[in-house]
C-alpha cells in the first residue's frame, strides 16, 4: 500500500487503537466480576482538552461494560464513523486495516506495551505521554530495523485480517 494518504491513515487509526489501549489500561475497574470503563470527570475534561477528536470514543466506553467483542465493534465502529467517507476515500479504511503496514504498526505497539508495561502501570501516566514515549522509541535504530525486517519478510506479523466490519 503506498501512497501519503495511507501511510495517513495507518497514524490516524493506529492512534484510534492506542488511546483505546490507554483507556483499557488505566480505566478498567471490575464490578460483580464484569470489567467496566470508569473515566473520572477530570481525566474526561482532559481528554477533551488535548485530544479532541478522541474524546468520543471515551464517551462510547465511558460506564458501559468492556469486552474484547464489545471493544473491538466499539474500535471498528468510531474509525469507520470518523474516517471512512469523511477524511479518507471510501475504501481507503478498510484497505488500512487489511494493509500489511497497519499489522506492523499496532504488532510494534503491542511490542512496545510489552516491553514498558512495569512503568506504564506504575503510574496514570497521560496519552499525550504515552504517544511521545512510543515515538521517541519508535525512532531508535534497533526499532527501525526491526520494523525494515518486518516490512521485507514474506508476511505479516499477525496474518489473519482485520476483525473490523469493513
């Protein structure tokens, strides 16, 4: 997939799926052995302060019961809402999602999740945090070859395609 407008769309979505990953993350409380998102009314003000065309999504998950089912619908359902037809062409969503760079992208992130999550549960840290510490770790060469390694191998890090309703 080549192209500005994808390589546009890969950051636009992958961003969607790192601030829902940020939410499952630091909002997630259990009642009656049910997971629900619980977003404080500041941390809400917040997000509509510095992320404005996220905050949406926040208030989709906000008080209502999480699966990995009902997230991923949720997820699928904002992107699609947000991007397809309105910023990007038609088929230029769906087309990101199956696209072998969007698998590389959220299978770094996942690696990154991974390799920080001692500190990034240690602490409510802010997404705006979270996005400048993925970037600056993105950027290290041993990232950026591993991802060149990803790009040239035959297949996709995760091979099945997207579970989004295209």
């Amino acid at each position: 997939m080549a192209g500005d407008q994808y390589a546009s769309a890969v950051a636009d979505i992958a961003q969607v799926f790192m601030f829902e990953q940020w939410l499952r993350n630091y909002f997630v409380v259990e009642t009656n052995g049910a997971l629900f998102i619980e977003i404080p009314q500041d941390d809400l003000k917040e997000i509509f302060e510095k992320h404005e065309g996220l905050v949406g999504l926040a208030e989709m998950f906000n008080h209502d019961e999480i699966t990995y089912e009902k997230s991923q619908t949720m997820v699928c359902a904002f992107v699609g809402a947000r991007f397809d037809g309105s910023k990007y062409a038609p088929d230029v969503v769906a087309r990101t999602l199956d696209s072998k760079a969007f698998k590389i992208e959220m299978y770094v992130f996942g690696v990154w999740l991974k390799g920080h999550e001692s500190y990034l549960d240690a602490q409510k840290l802010p997404f705006a945090e979270w996005q400048e510490m993925y970037a600056g770790w993105s950027a290290l060469d041993q990232v950026k070859e591993y991802r060149r390694k990803l790009e040239a191998g035959g297949d996709d890090p995760n091979r099945p395609s997207s579970a989004c309703a295209h």
